[in-house]
C-alpha cells in the first residue's frame, strides 16, 4: 500500500526549514554533550594539572642539552625559545589531539552499533564533529586556569608577545589544526570498515603522527631534507606550526602560504572522510538487534 501525499502539501514548508530544522538539531546534541562533558570538569583539571610535571623534567632536559652544546641556538632556537616552543606545543595539541576518535569509530564499525547513524536522521561525522567541539570547549575552559598559572610562572622563556596580526594568524591555525586532527582522525577510523582489526595499525599511525607533528622537538632540529618532507605533509599543523606562528618563527608571505597550506589539507581530509565513509557505507553489514 502506497500513500500519496496531497499535493498542496509538499509546498507547505519552504525550503530551507529542513536545513533549519538539521541545525537545531546538531545544536541541541552540541548543548546535551556540552552538560554531560561538564560533569567530568574535575577529571580535567586533574589530568591537565598532572600532565604539566613532565614539564620541569623538559625544562631541565634541554637545559643541559644547550649547555652541553656549547652553543646559544640551535638550528635558530635559543635555549629560552626551545622551552617556550615546547609550551606552546601543548596549546596546539589541545586543539588537534582526539584521543579515543579513530579507535571509537573503527570499534563502532566492527561491533555493528554504527547501524544507530543508518537507522536515525544523524550524519556520523557531523555528530562526531559537534560531539567533539563540545568536549573541547569544555576542556579549554576547565584548564584555563592552570593554563594560565603555568605561563605566567614560565612568561620569562617567551621574548616577546606577538603582533596583533600575528596573533589572528595563530588563532586561525589553531581553528585549523583542530579541523585538520579531527578529519584525519575520522579518515584512520574509517580504515575499520576494510580491516577487522586496527589496533595496531592505529598505535602505529598516532606514535608516527606524535613524532612528525613536532611535539617532541622542533621540526627544524632535523636534517634539510626530513625538514622540508615533514612541512610537505599535514602532521605539522597539528603543533609545529601554530606553535612557531606564536613565536615569530613564520612570518609575512610564508605565513600566508603556511595558513593557506593548513587550510588546503583541511579541506582534503573534508572531502577524503566523506569519500571513505560513503565507500565504507556500500560495504557495511551489520546483524543483530
């Protein structure tokens, strides 16, 4: 039995009230997760606070690397720029890290409860998204305060505070390396639906992500050959640049070409993710109840 629906109503509702009505939608599961991430406000105050003692043991570190040198820079950092570099590294990864985000959707596929996306008016990755930006406002402002405590009793390492402009320009990279971790992240969970099994190939591609980022030490310590290949590639907008962007290290036309760049594998890894997941999607089966 078929119903027809009259034709005078399919003319009732103007054409945007869909796209309306998707937006509040997203909105209101952007304001559920929001509460529900609150409650876990003192979890991440703790772990920032205790994230934060590896710190000294860095300080101290390349404190004695520099001294044992010989040297006052190294490959143009000054021992003061190398310490301010690493604190500003942990800024960029509060952005672009998503622990648990490729592995949840490899695991959401294989268990078969992806099917909850098929079977309701939700697009995952756009729920995945909206889930995301609410845990990370509420990370950012839970940690503020320490954040804030540790660069003050650490602002002697920083030279200068940059210029307005550069300062935009950092923001924006941040803004970016949040798109570009996140939809790199959803394009790794989306090898789950070729591979029943991708622990090890996850531990395999976010230890290499965690090195060529340059979270450990500036890019620029490398030889010029690994230097210019890791700049090719997008893993340095996830903490090396936004961090040097802050520090001056990047300025006037590289600074253009390295915002443009971050926003081009942005929009590569938009369009990469959706292709994965449509492809996924004509392969998926899922049983059960």
């Amino acid at each position: 039995m078929s119903i027809t629906m009259p034709p005078e109503a399919s003319s009732t509702h103007p054409p945007s009230r869909p796209l309306a009505a998707g937006a509040r939608k997203y909105f209101k599961i952007f304001r559920v997760t929001l509460i529900e991430r609150m409650t876990y406000r003192s979890d991440f105050f703790l772990a920032t606070c205790l994230r934060f003692l590896p710190m000294l043991t860095t300080i101290l570190l390349w404190g004695a690397i520099f001294k044992g040198s010989g040297q006052d820079r190294l490959a143009g950092f000054s021992s003061n720029e190398m310490i301010a570099y690493l604190l500003m590294v942990q800024i960029s990864r509060m952005f672009s890290s998503m622990p648990g985000l490729a592995g949840g959707i490899a695991r959401e596929i294989r268990d078969g409860s992806l099917k909850k996306y098929l079977i309701q008016p939700l697009d995952m990755i756009h729920y995945l998204l909206v889930y995301r930006i609410a845990h990370k406002i509420t990370y950012i402002t839970t940690t503020f305060l320490p954040h804030a405590l540790l660069f003050y009793l650490c602002w002697d390492y920083f030279d200068r505070f940059p210029d307005p402009l550069t300062f935009v320009a950092y923001l924006i990279s941040l803004v970016l390396a949040f798109v570009v971790g996140f939809y790199f992240e959803v394009c790794v969970g989306m090898v789950g639906f070729w591979f029943l099994e991708v622990t090890s190939l996850l531990y395999i591609v976010m230890t290499v992500n965690f090195f060529l980022s340059g979270h450990m030490f500036p890019l620029d310590l490398l030889p010029p050959f690994w230097v210019a290949l890791m700049k090719a590639l997008p893993f340095q907008y996830l903490a090396y640049f936004p961090a040097v962007v802050f520090l001056g290290k990047v300025e006037g036309l590289g600074l253009v070409l390295g915002l443009a760049g971050e926003a081009a594998w942005a929009l590569v890894f938009i369009l990469l993710s959706r292709w994965l997941y449509r492809g996924g999607l004509r392969r998926y089966s899922a049983f059960g109840g």
